[in-house]
C-alpha cells in the first residue's frame, strides 16, 4: 500500500458498516499489441463494487486495525487466533496455512482489485496452543505483531448484566524481535537480543542506549569517532542488537556503518530491523517531564537528568518505543543501568579483535563451533554462558583481580571432587536460564509453571549453600580468596532470601507442574497461600450452586418418580437428564431438549440449565480470580528482584571459573604468570583454535594428521630486549597462525583462564590489543583493500597515541593491497613509526613478505628482530615441508611457487612459474652487480660510500 493511501487510511474515521458509495467503479484496463508491437490500452466496462458492509466481528477487528495499521493483527475467535484481510495472506504465505477468500484491503476508499467479488474479509487462522510458535516465525521475517485476546467467554456474558453484540476483544501484547520475552523457545539464545537507539550530532559525537529485556541490562555510551565509524562498530558487535532505532538524519559515515553490519548479520541469518524515527523538537525540560511521567523511581531519574541532551533523547526515544511492547518497566531498576566504555578493571576488544581472532564466529562457516569461546565454553547454565561472553569482551587489565581468577581456576582443577564444590556443581546442572525467568516474572510474562519451577531451582541452591559448613570456606580451608568470599556472599545472600522458601511452600506441587489439568489454575496455591481467602470465596459460592443443583435433582426425582434418577454428563454437557424413549411422554414440556440417541433423549430442567450457567459463570470468576492472585504472588516475589540478579550473577562467575578449570584440564593449559611490564615468554606455546580444529580432524581420520606443533617465543624479556617481532616465511608457513596464537594466548590469560602454553608462560598486563590481520576489499561499505588497511592501521597508531597502559599490537601483511613499491613504502614507514616514535609499552607482532624490512633489526639496534617461521626443502629443491616453527632470524623468501604445487595447481603452470621466478632473480642479480660495477668505475667518494649497502 503506498504511503498516501496509509495517510488516508488513517484520516478518515469510518462509522460502523462503512459503504462504499455505489457509483463507485473501477475501470478494468487490458493491454494488447497490434502486430508491429505496439501496446494498446483497451478499456472494458466499468465493474461497480458492492457495498461494504461489516458484520460485528470485522468492523471490531477493523476498528483494532485502524490503531495498529503497521502490524500483524492476530484476533482471538473463540478457540483460534484469525488473521483478516491483508494480514491473512502474509501469514498464509509465511506459515503455510489455508486462506479463506475474501477483501484484502482495510483502507475502502482504496480496495485491491478483486475486494469487489467478496462481501467479508479474507481470513486465515492457527490453535490457540500454537500462537507462540507461529508469532516467532513471523518475527523472523521482519514483521511486528499485535495479539488481541478475548476478554470475555459465553458464561461470563451470561451472567454479566451487559452484553454487547460481540465479545469483549483487547490488544494483550505486541511483540516485535527484540522484545518477544513471551518465546518458549528462547533458552537457546537471548544474545543479540538488545534494542538499540544511536543519535549523532554534526560533531561526530554519537550516543546509543542499548536495552535488553529478556535479561533485564541497560548499556549507554557517548562517544567520539571518526570517518571509518570503528568505535560504533564496536559497540554494536559487543551489544548485538536485533533492533536499531536511529534518530533523524545520519551521517553517511554512520548509514554505512550500521548498512554494513546489517548486511553483515544477515549474512548470519539473523534479520534486522532498522527504525528511523523523527528527532525531537521538545525542550530538555519538555523530555525530563516525559521521562518522569515513565520512570517510578526516583534514584533512576536523577540519574537521566544528569545525562546531556543528546544522550537523554536517546533514553526518551527507546522508553517510547519499548512502552509500546509495555516492557518499560525495566527502566525503573538503577542497578541494570552500565556505561558501555567504563566498566571498571577492564578493557574494550574492538570489532577488529573480535572478528580477525575468531573470538565468537568462525571465519569460514559463520558459526560459532570452531570459535575460542566454543572451545572454552563448559558453562553448565545460559547465564554462565553470557557472563563468559562479556569476561571474552571485556579482559580485564587490573592485576590483583586478574591473579584472583587464576588462583580460583587452580583450586577448582585441584579439588573439583571436594563436597562443597560438588555440591553447587550439582545445583548447577540441568539449572534452567533463571536470569530470563527473572526477567519474565518481573515484566508479567511469566507462566504458572515456570514461575514454580523458578521458586524450586532457587530454594534448591539456597539449601546447598545452607548446608555447606564454615569451616570448609574459610581461607585456611580454600586457597582462593576470590571463591573463599564467594562462599561466604553466597550463605548470606541465601539467609536474605529465607523468605522464598515460604513462598514456594504456598504452591501446591504437583499442580504446578501439571500444566494441562484444570487444578493447574484453580488448586496452583494451597491454603498457606497469603490471599487464598479470596480463591475460598468463589469456590464456596461454587459450591452453593451445586448444592442447589442437587436439590433440584431432588425434585426431578420427585417429579418423574425415579429415585435413582442421576446427572449424566455426556461430551463435555454435564447436568444432563438421560430418559429413555419410552418415557418421554412423562418429561414436562418446559424441559430443554439437549440430544438424544437411538434408545434415550437427555434433558434439562429450566431450572436446571439456570443454576448450570450460573454455575459456569462462578467457575469462570474463580479462573479470574486466581489469575489475580498469582499476578499479586509474582509482583511480592518481584520485590527480591535486586537479590536474586545478586545471586544469579555470582554464580555466572562461579560456573565460569569451573569452565576454565575443566577446559585447562582436558587441553593441559598451564596458569600464566601475569606482570605489568610490556613482554611476552611462552614456551611450547598452541593456538587454541587450530589445536581444537586439528584435534577434529585426527578423529575424523585418524591417519590425515599428527600432533599440534607447539612454539617458545620471547620478547621483551631479560635475554631479548626487543618488543617489535618481524616474521617473515613461506606462503601456507603458519605465520598468521602464530600472530593469532599470541593474541589468544594474552586474552585468556586475561580473562583469568589458564593459557596453552604446556611448560610455562610469562605474559605482560595489556590494557589495549590491537589488530590489523590479511587482506580483503570491504565493497558494501566502498572500501577498497588498500583502504580498510591503511584505515585499520592510521586507527592503531592513533589509538597507540591516546591509550593509556601497555598494547599489543599485531599486524599482517600490510601493504599488500597496493603495488610493490607503494605497499614497501607504507610498510616501511609505519614500522619506523612504530619503532622510533613510540615507547617500550608497545609490543608488536609484524609480519611481512617486503625482505627490505628485514633492515630494522640492524638499523634499530635490536628493538626489531627478524622471525621466521621455519621449513625444510627436500628433492633438489622441488619440494617444500613446513616445520611451523618460529625461529630468529629471516626467511631466504616467500617460496609462494612451492605453494601453488601444494595448492594443486597444474604441473605446467607450475613448471612455468619456477622459470618466470628463477629469470626475475637472475635479472634482479645483474643489475645489483651493475650497480656496483658503475660504482667502482667513479671517482665521486659518495657514490664510493654506498658500498656499505653491498
């Protein structure tokens, strides 16, 4: 539909059974061509639409969709949800479900050419039962859509004292990607979960505000970039948002930032959805004034209001779009509440880091398995899980707590099998994701059953604190202060929260679990429960009923001179009078025929069907009355909200120090020694990465491969006082392998992991990491290779000037998206640069195929040293093996000729290739021995001293 029939549709207020005027047409066109090809518009009659004219249901359904013309409406009909009209055939298509025929347009004054052969709406429906399932599939495709339940059922109108023409209908949620909490299947993943609003002003200066609702965390920056957008990259690879609502005009640095990781992740299979919205024109008192009327806290709102402008119109603009999902209420808790760049003790991996590394995709096939947090992943929980995604973001840069976890790690690998530690590990298994259980109780999404089950699993880990005795968590007893205090939070916390234990002693057990039973509702809470007076009152009036039921069987008896005469109830209508045919004669007339077989009739009294239905609308006010109480149970267990996120988040920590601990075992990592000072010592040093893949592959083919070849390397150190390595080697030697290796090695140390060094590793403390890896064109964005590199690298040196602490930085192959001689130039200036013009502080990792560069380690004094990764070559030089071993000194070439015969490359096209290499070196030759021929043959003493270059 265009967007001036959009604006119509909603201009116009239409009354109930709105026509169509009868002179309305439409004049059907038909296109013919003459035989010279010449298109001729041939008019056919005019076809008049008939009136339209709802019946109570649609112009119900009309009137909801006049109000939510942007989403998918899904109505409840009694026992199914229905689509109408347009929204019908999106979901017939999508769900692959039958479509009933009929108009598709809601707007009347613009109706789709066939809406005038049908008098209702075209329709299309799903079981109640499967509304969660579907609505996720319609949320995968981008679409937003609107749940109206019924209000109302056949009983309770019976006995109100309105009743309208149609039941009551209300819009009960609107779910959208980013907000769909409700999903049962959401345990698998509710990262990249997050809404995110990005403001820019004309400064470069760019504020966003991250919400996740499924578990309850609020991330906001403010932050300067620059044109390549690498800080706003960063941040939304770290906050993975499924939503993105930008405010006004952007810049087009920015459109292309946000374009490109969009396109990014739906490469992933994971559909964004980008909202532009208008930038406000309100004053800041005007927003402040908003923002209070949103926010029921107070210690909250002084925290906004001390935000700047362009941050706070962020904050109005997500409350606002989140409001409209009634999940706002997340704003109230200050304690979820994190400033993106100042968290403290830790550091920022950038996009780069996090996507060359492989930290959390794998390159080649764009999942995670084959990743570093695949590999260290053994989290027993989901919120154990997340919490090791944020320590894999965020190492941290603070000594003491860095060597806290790597104490913790030691302990856990050497008493795994004590009782205390068996004991949490026990609670921990099969623990369901309590954080998004939290998070769903407290915004009122949360079902009977899963709020029992969230009750049970945290009584259960209060109880295993409980009855872990002190002395086994004393410091003198644990050799970890780090888990020593953790223990100790733990039993405090657990006598804080004594009060859940009478909450979940107030839930009748057995029917909470079972879901499917009446009792599940109306007998969820025994009679300890605090309002379960209320929940007595309507079963007693229940009762009252029956009992007046079995007076007028009393008198039924009476009548028809039966004394075993019962109520027999027969497909799902009870209170029925079964006479055989024979007798019928003896029923009174004003008796209500039911149904009736071959040999009886069953029947009701009028009296009878009188009490049946008040009957029903009772137990249809103990249904409501019980929903009540349970929405009044879940708001008091709401109350320990703050110190159950306290407690969930310890033990995130706790069942993370067991994934290091059981990871560390099985890959015989070894603890680090960490030291502030810039250096690096490993010895029989992994990739962890290629180590795992190699591993899959040896069981895979037991006869395909060997042993991982593990490394020693030092810099900076006593006996090496150079801090920049040069590494050059053959093509396929394993050099950015090793690069790599490094850098995982210093992030899983930092992150308080043990590291894959097998006999020891000294590593310095570095607050920044840095990478600038291969070399590949970045065409969504119009960036060429030599562009990305030379704007990776002008980003490294920029930030080696404003950070503060030790970095590391690690860099390949720079240069190669140019001509030789330019890419030498570049390569050459930068590693001066880096040698000369910065300090001790920075480490660097610089690999290179230019041999000109292998210069610096004499020219430098010893600050850079050549690297080469090692190899053999066997047959008369016909053939190449790679050791993968890193050793001093440089590489005699590139050896990319063998690399083509490994690569499979055709024998000739090798052979000839060899010739080509072997005559560029002879050339090459000759005219250095030229050069230094014609220096001999002068008389001019400078020309004499380059010499020295020979």
């Amino acid at each position: 539909m265009s967007q001036q029939s959009i604006s119509r549709f909603f201009s116009v207020q239409k009354k109930n059974n709105a026509k169509i005027p009868d002179d309305t047409v439409v004049k059907k066109e038909k296109v013919v061509y003459t035989p010279r090809k010449r298109k001729v518009e041939i008019t056919s009659s005019p076809v008049k639409f008939k009136k339209v004219k709802l019946t109570d249901l649609e112009q119900q359904v009309w009137e909801l969709k006049r109000d939510h013309f942007d989403k998918l409406l899904l109505v409840q009909v009694g026992y199914r949800y229905k689509f109408f009209g347009e929204d019908a055939q999106i979901a017939s298509r999508i769900l692959n479900i039958k479509l009933i025929d009929g108009k598709l347009s809601f707007d009347f004054d613009f109706p789709s050419k066939d809406d005038h052969l049908y008098s209702t709406f075209a329709q299309a429906s799903i079981p109640l039962e499967r509304l969660l399932v579907h609505v996720r599939r319609l949320l995968v495709k981008g679409y937003v859509v609107a749940v109206v339940d019924q209000k109302e059922t056949a009983a309770l109108r019976e006995g109100s004292e309105f009743k309208g023409k149609v039941f009551e209908r209300k819009l009960s949620h609107v779910y959208s990607p980013g907000t769909f909490i409700t999903d049962e299947d959401l345990e698998r993943n509710v990262n990249g979960k997050s809404i995110a609003c990005i403001n820019e002003s004309c400064d470069n200066t760019l504020s966003i505000v991250s919400a996740n609702v499924f578990v309850s965390k609020i991330v906001y920056d403010q932050f300067h970039d620059d044109f390549t957008r690498i800080n706003l990259e960063s941040r939304l690879h770290h906050l993975e948002p499924i939503e993105i609502i930008t405010i006004g005009g952007m810049s087009s640095q920015t459109k292309k930032c946000i374009a490109n990781f969009i396109k990014l992740q739906e490469n992933r299979s994971c559909k964004i959805r980008h909202i532009n919205v208008e930038r406000t024109k309100d004053q800041f008192s005007d927003i402040l004034t908003e923002l209070n009327s949103n926010i029921n806290n107070e210690d909250v709102f002084a925290f906004l209001s001390g935000q700047n402008y362009q941050l706070i119109e962020c904050f109005q603009q997500l409350i606002r779009y989140i409001k409209n999902y009634n999940l706002h209420t997340v704003f109230n808790l200050l304690e979820v509440y994190q400033k993106f760049s100042n968290i403290d003790n830790t550091t920022i991996l950038d996009a780069n880091v996090i996507s060359s590394l492989e930290i959390f995709t794998n390159s080649t096939t764009g999942s995670d398995e084959g990743s570093l947090f695949a590999i260290i992943n053994k989290t027993m929980t989901k919120f154990g899980g997340r919490t090791l995604r944020n320590w894999l973001c965020r190492p941290l840069v603070d000594l003491p707590s860095i060597i806290q976890r790597h104490e913790a790690v030691e302990y856990l690998m050497n008493k795994m099998n004590s009782v205390h530690i068996e004991r949490v590990i026990a609670v921990l298994k099969n623990c369901p994701d309590l954080e998004l259980m939290m998070a769903r109780i407290y915004h009122g999404r949360s079902n009977r059953k899963e709020v029992y089950s969230f009750l049970k699993n945290i009584c259960n880990i209060l109880a295993a604190f409980l009855s872990i005795r002190n002395e086994l968590i004393s410091l003198d007893s644990i050799d970890s202060e780090l888990l020593s205090a953790f223990f100790h939070e733990m039993k405090d916390l657990a006598n804080e929260l004594s009060s859940l234990n009478d909450m979940l002693g107030m839930i009748h057990s057995p029917n909470a679990i079972d879901n499917k039973s009446e009792d599940h509702i109306i007998n969820y809470f025994n009679t300890k429960f605090l309002y379960y007076s209320e929940i007595q009152n309507e079963i007693d009036k229940i009762d009252e009923v029956k009992k007046l039921l079995d007076i007028e069987l009393d008198d039924i008896r009476k009548t028809l001179n039966n004394k075993d005469l019962q109520f027999f109830k027969v497909s799902n209508e009870p209170y029925l009078i079964q006479i055989r045919n024979s007798l019928v004669k003896n029923v009174p007339n004003d008796w209500i025929r039911v149904n009736a077989t071959a040999n009886c009739v069953r029947f009701r009294s009028p009296k009878t069907l009188k009490l049946y239905k008040k009957l029903q609308y009772q137990q249809e006010m103990l249904k409501n009355t019980c929903n009540s109480v349970f929405q009044k149970f879940t708001e008091r267990l709401n109350e320990y909200q703050s110190m159950v996120a306290k407690l969930i988040r310890k033990l995130a920590m706790f069942d993370v120090l067991v994934s290091f601990a059981i990871v560390s075992n099985i890959n015989n990592y070894n603890k680090p020694k960490i030291v502030d000072f810039p250096t690096i010592k490993v010895i029989e040093s992994r990739n962890p990465i290629a180590e795992r893949l190699l591993k899959d592959k040896v069981s895979l083919r037991p006869s395909s491969a060997g042993s991982y070849i593990d490394n020693d390397f030092t810099m900076q150190e006593i006996s090496n006082y150079s801090r920049i390595g040069l590494i050059t080697g053959p093509n396929m030697g394993g050099k950015s392998s090793f690069m790599r290796q490094i850098g995982l090695i210093v992030i899983l140390s930092q992150i308080g992991c043990f590291v894959p060094c097998a006999n020891g590793s000294i590593l310095g403390l570095f607050a920044n990491i840095h990478i600038r890896l291969g070399s590949n064109d970045d065409i969504f964005s119009g960036k060429s290779t030599f562009q990305v590199e030379l704007s990776d690298c002008r980003n490294m040196i920029s930030a080696c000037n404003k950070e503060k602490g030790n970095t590391l930085l690690l860099i390949d192959e720079l240069g190669r998206g140019t001509s030789t001689v330019d890419g030498c130039s570049i390569a050459w200036s930068v590693l001066d640069y880096l040698a000369n013009d910065l300090g001790e502080n920075v480490v660097v990792l610089f690999i290179t195929h230019f041999k000109e560069l292998e210069a610096f380690e004499t020219i430098t004094n010893g600050i850079v040293k050549n690297y080469h990764l090692n190899f053999s070559l066997l047959n008369n030089d016909q053939d190449i093996i790679f050791t993968y071993k890193i050793t001093p000194g440089s590489s005699q070439g590139s050896y990319g000729v063998y690399c083509a015969k490994i690569a499979g490359m055709p024998n000739d096209v090798v052979t000839k290739a060899q010739e080509i290499s072997h005559e560029v070196e002879l050339q090459s030759e000759r005219n250095k021995y030229t050069k230094l021929l014609n220096i001999f043959n002068t008389r001019d003493i400078g020309q004499l001293s380059k010499l020295t270059e020979f």
